[in-house]
C-alpha cells in the first residue's frame, strides 16, 4: 500500500481520520458513519465519502465503518503503523515543553530522546529523559535510521542543527525554527509555522472587515 | 489591498517571502534580488517572480528589489501591517514555552497576555506576565475584538476554551490541540498540527525506502 503515490492534501486528511478514529476508539466507539467521521473531522461528508472510497472497500453504504478496521487500514496507507521514534534538539522552553506534552493520541509516535549543546544542561532532566550532548546523536540514527528529528532551538542555530543531523544520517526534520533551512534534496523537512498561520488568520479577519 | 482574494497558497507563500525579508532586513540588506529570495525561502525563483508580478512591480528586472519596500508592500497585501495582539489560553507547558519564546522576528505579533482556569496558576508568571483567569479574556476582547487567541490546553479541554473565546467575541483562533474543534463559521480556526506533521514526513520517508 505504502508506495501508492498519494498527495500531500490526502495524506493531511486521512492523517485527520486516523486523529478522529483514535479519538473514537478512545470513547469506546465501534462504528462510525461516514457522517460522523465527517462532523469530528469538520470535512464534508461527501469528501469523507469520495477519499475513502479511492482507497479500498471499508464500509458498507449505510451501515457505517468499523472503527478499528478503518483505522488500521488508513495507518497502512500512511504508512504510520509503528512509526518512527522523535527525538528533540534543543531543550530550551519549546523543546522541554513538547517533551512534558508528549505526543499521547498519536498512534504510537513517542519522544525517544532529547539533545542539546550546551554543557550547562548536558544531564540535567526534562520531563523524564536525561538532556544528552547533541554528539550522541549519530548513535541514535545508527540504530534506527528511520528517525523523526524535531528541531526546537532557538536564535538562528536552527541550520547548524539540521547540519548535525543530516551529518548523522537523519532524513526527516520537523523544524519550529522560524528561519527557513537548507537541507538536502534526500531530507524532508516541515515546519511548525506559528507566524504564518498567524498571518493567514490576520488577513483573513481583516478581509472580512473590510468586506462587510 | 487587503480585500483581494488571495488564496491560502498564496498568503502562505506571502508570509514566507515577508518573514525572509525581515531576516534580510536585520543583516543589514538593502537589496534583494528574486533569486536570492527564492533561496532564502526555499522555493523557486521563477515562482518568487510570479508571485510578485502578481501584485505588481515592486522591482526592476535585474536590479533587485528593495527590501524594505518589498517587506511593507507584502505586509500591506497580507493586511498584517500593525498586526492584532496575540492571547494564550492555557498557563501549561506548551503556553508558556510560547509565551518564553515570544513572537519576535514575526513582524509585530506579540504575545500580550495569558490566561487560564485553575486558581493554582492565577496570579503567577508566566515569562513576564502574570496569568490570568479566563473569566477575563471577555474584557481584553471588549477593548479589541480584532485579536487572535491561542488554545494551548490539554486533555480535551480545547472545546471548552473556545466557546469561551468565542463567547467573548474572538474570530480567530490558533489551535495546539490535537482533537479537532467545532466553531461557529463566522469564526476562523487554524491548528498546528504536529502529529500530521510528523504523519506526513513516516509517510514520505517510508514510500522513499519501498521506492529504492
């Protein structure tokens, strides 16, 4: 299933499915109607409908989708069943926070470890991993490769991070700095854009203003 | 300007274009050519082109253009010139990471002020400012309905602080939960999506390994 070429806006959303469905499944839920996939999702029911219909069989009209089944199959679309550990770079107030947030709800990704380079903060606990040097990083990658980097530094040390841990062997970066990074074309990175949804929301109250 | 429809894309690629040209502007640049910002931001030169043909002529072929010039023409299409407070809802780990870390290099957006519900937490600081209780986000809103709310609670708590929001009169409200929120449609909801995120890049780095 994995290879399927799917695009980034179907991926968001049945990334949003599999959200919804874990939420259900936490609720005690066995079967939803695409119905009231669409209203937990806030997705039209006919978009719901169409995208599940793209990717296999997963209920009958009518009588709603196992929740489980259809989760495990969108998880294998994904390809997130077992996904891969995250680790943190830079345990300063965002990092140590995502850290004690953790990533419950999820599907399975946990926060394996986190890094810094500061010697002040080497050894010292966030939540409840000890902060190791960023030198250990490439231990990590050698064991599993397949690593989620999420870099949370601050004051422009965000490339030299990403330097780090494409030297390392890590391919996928989620990046809260605000500057933009240069990455290899072989490593995917994503941001955590605050500014820019901020401004998204900005224009779009003030359009609003001015058109009413 | 600011009621031209302009797409998500395109604000999107707008807010990085104007975020590249702060950080230009505080190295000390005076000029930049397309090719330089489709660099800084990552993206094509001929799309940088594009875009700003789009809007106008903001520079000559060849000659660059002025940053500043360039900078207060985007903010002025984004309508994010002098852009509204920015509250947090939620004194947890997450909101006062944020409120530490502040908005600066953002264009303007700062983080005014904090709330939450748990008379714990009331009257303590949070970075420099004292948080405090939601049952008074309705009078921040009463002196500008024009701000921006952040919900960075926890544990399905998320519902609950935006009917309060929105009783209050916010219309624009940035999301860290993970449960999707329902929203009258007058009021604009975004999320930052961290779980999608790190869906997206397990899907694309996993598709990479059965494609090799």
């Amino acid at each position: 299933m994995i290879a399927v070429k799917v695009s980034e806006k179907s991926i968001r959303r049945l990334s949003h499915y599999a959200r919804c469905l874990r939420l259900a499944k936490l609720r005690g839920e066995l079967i939803m109607t695409s119905q009231q996939l669409a209203t937990n999702c806030g997705i039209s029911s006919a978009a719901v409908r169409r995208d599940l219909s793209i990717y296999g069989e997963f209920g009958k009209q009518g009588s709603g989708y196992n929740v489980n089944d259809l989760l495990v199959n969108i998880e294998d679309i994904l390809g997130t069943t077992n996904p891969p550990p995250v680790i943190i770079v830079g345990a300063g107030s965002i990092g140590c926070a995502l850290m004690d947030s953790g990533l419950d709800g999820t599907g399975g990704y946990i926060y394996d470890s986190i890094f810094d380079n500061d010697p002040a903060k080497i050894g010292k606990k966030c939540g409840e991993k000890i902060i190791q040097s960023t030198d250990e990083i490439k231990n990590v990658l050698e064991v599993n490769n397949e690593i989620i980097a999420v870099i949370a530094v601050t004051g422009g040390a965000g490339q030299q991070a990403l330097e780090n841990l494409v030297q390392a062997g890590c391919k996928a970066i989620l990046s809260f700095t605000l500057e933009p990074l240069r990455a290899p074309e072989n490593v995917e990175v994503r941001y955590v854009e605050v500014s820019t949804e901020l401004d998204v929301l900005t224009h779009s109250i003030r359009r609003k203003e001015r058109v009413n």
